[in-house]
C-alpha cells in the first residue's frame, strides 16, 4: 500500500499532480475545494470560496476535534478498498500525524511546488471568482492562507518534492513519474 499527502503552494500544480496519479490507477481523497471541505461549506449553505473554506473547516476543527477530518480520511482510504491512494490537500499537522501513525512508511508527503512569480501569474490567469488580481495580491493571500492552516510543519515532514517551473501538463506529468514512479504501477 501506498499513500500520498499532497500538499502545495497556491497554483503549483497539485491538483494536476492528483490527476496524472489517478490516470495510473490511484484513488483520489481530496480534503479541499473539491472535496470534504467543498463538502462542508455547501451544507453550511454559505457561498463556495477560499474564505469561507478556510472559516468552515477551522469551526469543524473546534467543533469535533483537531483530528476530526483525520478521521475522515482514515475512514474514507478503508472504505475505498484501494491500495494506492492519493489524500490531495494535506493541510493540517494532525492529518499528517494520523496518517503517518495508521500508515507508517507506506504514508508519504509530497509537495508540489513552483517558483512564486509563476504561481503568481497562473492564477491571475485563471481569474476563478476571489482570485487575487496581482503578485501582491497573491503573495498575501498565499501567505494568510498558508499560515491558517499547517503548511510550515507539514513542510518539515515533506518526503518528496515534485518542481513545478514548467509550461506543459506533459512536462509535469514527466516530472512526477521521475519523481514518484517507484510507486506506479
């Protein structure tokens, strides 16, 4: 068994990341905006953005536990029967820890990462509702959402680092089998 914490800067190419993964056979849990946490903010009734996202899963937290979407996780991997498996938007010092205690080495962290100002300008390009309009802009938003959530320390416990400097999906797809192919199959 193998699973995969993603976790990334803003725009780095996580979400592509997951998807070339899938397209290999992974299954996806994507505790995000897609995801868990997508799931939450819908049913709170409040409209789907970062802001909301972030003050959602902050109130769960509260609410249930720091490791209650941990919980969920865990829960979900079981129920899905597979054995290689991709947790995309590992965001909280908890969600590693649990996954690392009920997986062990089979658990591993991946960041996906690309330099600032190209993060900067793939999402001002993609100009989704709420999306800073900047690199300023980007930067604080980035770094407030950064700090609400583990990144830092999750960042001490990367395993592996998928670059993310290039143009194509073809190039990134390349990069994450080089750097994860041991475990495709």
């Amino acid at each position: 068994m193998i699973v995969f914490g993603l976790v990334a800067t803003i725009a780095a190419g996580k979400d592509e990341v997951s998807k070339y993964l899938q397209s290999k056979g992974f299954y996806e849990i994507h505790t995000g905006s897609s995801g868990i946490a997508k799931e939450m903010v819908e049913k709170a009734g409040l409209e789907f953005n970062r802001e909301n996202l972030t003050k959602v899963m902050n109130e769960y937290r509260q609410k249930f536990g720091e490791d209650a979407t941990s919980r969920l996780i865990v829960k979900k991997i079981y129920e899905s029967g597979k054995d290689s498996v991709i947790v995309n938007s590992l965001r909280l010092i908890s969600d590693y820890d649990v996954l690392k205690s009920e997986y062990g080495e089979a658990f591993k962290v991946v960041l996906v990462d690309a330099p600032v100002e190209i993060r900067a300008n793939r999402i001002i390009k993609r100009a989704r509702p709420g999306d800073p309009k900047t690199v300023e802009e980007f930067r604080k938003q980035e770094e407030s959402e950064l700090r609400s959530f583990d990144f830092y320390k999750i960042k001490e416990k990367v395993d592996i680092i998928v670059e993310n400097p290039f143009n194509t999906f073809e190039e990134l797809h390349a990069e994450t089998q080089k750097k994860l192919g041991r475990w495709i199959k």
